[in-house]
C-alpha cells in the first residue's frame, strides 16, 4: 500500500534545478497528496521557484522575515507539519531541506510513527540525516538524470562531484550488517541486508558509489560473495550474500 505524504520544501534552503528529479524520486515512495513551500516570496531569491510551482502542482507559503538572523520559515514549515500530523491525512513525511532546524521535527514525526523521508545536499548534518528513516541526497538525483540524457554530454565532472568512492568504513557496516541477518552458514537475503542497511544508516544508497541497485553495488567487492537462489514459485531468483570467509594459511 502506498504511503500518502505531505511534502514540504524549505524554499530558503533548496535550488529549484532540482525540482523534476525530486518529484520522480518521491513518486518512488508513496503519493505526495500535500506539496508545500516555504518562504518569503517576496525576495528575488526564489523568483526562479515561482515558475515551476504550477507545472508540480506545489502549494507556495508566504512567511515574512520578521526578524534578521532568525528563520521564519522553517518555523512555519514545522508549525503547519504539526497540523498535517494532527490532520491524520498523510502516512508519511518528506521534509525537504539541507538544515539541521529539521532534526527535532522529524525525530517527533516518527515518534508518531509517521515514515520520514529527508532529501537535501551533502552538506546536510549528520544529525537530520540519522533522524529521518531515509535520506536522499539531491546531487545524486542530478547526476542520475544527467547520465540518462543524451551520450554527448560529458558527464565525468558530474560524476567526480557526486558519486563517492566506497570506502572501508561502508564495507565493514555492509559486512557486520550481513552478520546480523545471516543464517548459520552466513548467508543472508539481500533484501532483509538492504533494509537493515538503512535502518543503521539512513543516507546510505547504492547510486551514492555509482549503482542504480544494492546487487551489482555487492558484486564489486572482493569482500562479498552472491547466490542466486529459485523462489518458492520459480518465478524469479532470489538474491543471498555472505562475507567471504578466510582461507586459513
């Protein structure tokens, strides 16, 4: 079933280039029956929002800065989220934002057991990211669609700013993380590791090293070993890993 979510965008805080693929990507997870954004409209700043709001179909809120150094957006954006909460017309939250502001407000979102998606820039805290139940980072979604257009657009400078390269640190949470759901011969159902995976780290994500999937992101590391295995209906193959065990000398 799918989650219906209320999106709210924090108009301060996002660029507007990111808005097709955003939207795609949220289409993923549930259906966004509020599209909401904040901020003071009457700044030239979001002149470019303003033009792609009717083509998304995303609600503008006007909040005045009444005060200089304090964020008056971000106050209306977890008012309002507070309302929708109390609504009980959503199943889910994508908060919109690269700000730590948001960290409180997505940590009560899930107290009231409401699914909380976060999508934002790298430069996003650590502590917003770890309070959603997934983060999204917006560069990646750039680079996934810059990469899908036409083969003459040289995509190396996108991928060095965008794609990361996995280090040790990953592949030791994917190792433990395989330990935690494995059988006694230390094989697990990739699906139960992907899932775990983001439980333990919601930014992480396959397309942040390069991999559309979780399956080929595994093949690339001499670590890991896969099994395909016959479903119960024969229908498709079932994806098992485990860590490669050491060859005692």
């Amino acid at each position: 079933m799918d989650l219906n979510l209320a999106v709210l965008i924090d108009g301060d805080n996002i660029p507007s280039t990111y808005i097709k693929e955003m939207m795609e990507e949220i289409a993923k997870y549930g259906n966004p029956t509020i599209k909401r954004i904040y901020g003071d409209w009457t700044k030239p700043d979001l002149t470019k929002w303003k033009k792609i709001l009717l083509e998304n179909a995303i609600t503008p809120i006007q909040q005045y800065g009444y005060t200089k150094g304090k964020n008056a957006t971000d106050s209306a954006m977890i008012i309002d989220a507070m309302d929708i909460l109390y609504s009980e017309k959503v199943t889910g939250f994508c908060l919109v934002s690269s700000d730590s502001d948001f960290t409180r407000l997505a940590t009560r979102l899930r107290e009231a057991g409401m699914k909380v998606f976060g999508i934002g820039e790298k430069k996003t805290p650590d502590p917003f990211i770890v309070a959603c139940d997934k983060f999204i980072y917006l560069e990646i979604l750039k680079y996934e669609a810059t990469e899908n257009e036409s083969e003459t657009i040289d995509t190396k400078s996108v991928s060095k700013n965008s794609v990361d390269k996995i280090t040790s640190k990953e592949i030791k949470l994917i190792s433990h993380t395989i330990s935690d759901v494995a059988d006694d011969d230390g094989w697990a159902f990739l699906g139960d590791v992907g899932s775990l995976l983001q439980k333990k780290q919601p930014n992480f994500d396959s397309r942040n090293y390069g991999f559309q999937k979780l399956t080929p992101l595994i093949k690339s590391i001499k670590n890991f070993e896969i099994e395909q295995r016959e479903a119960a209906k024969g229908r498709s193959k079932l994806i098992y890993v485990r860590n490669k065990r050491q060859r005692k000398k």
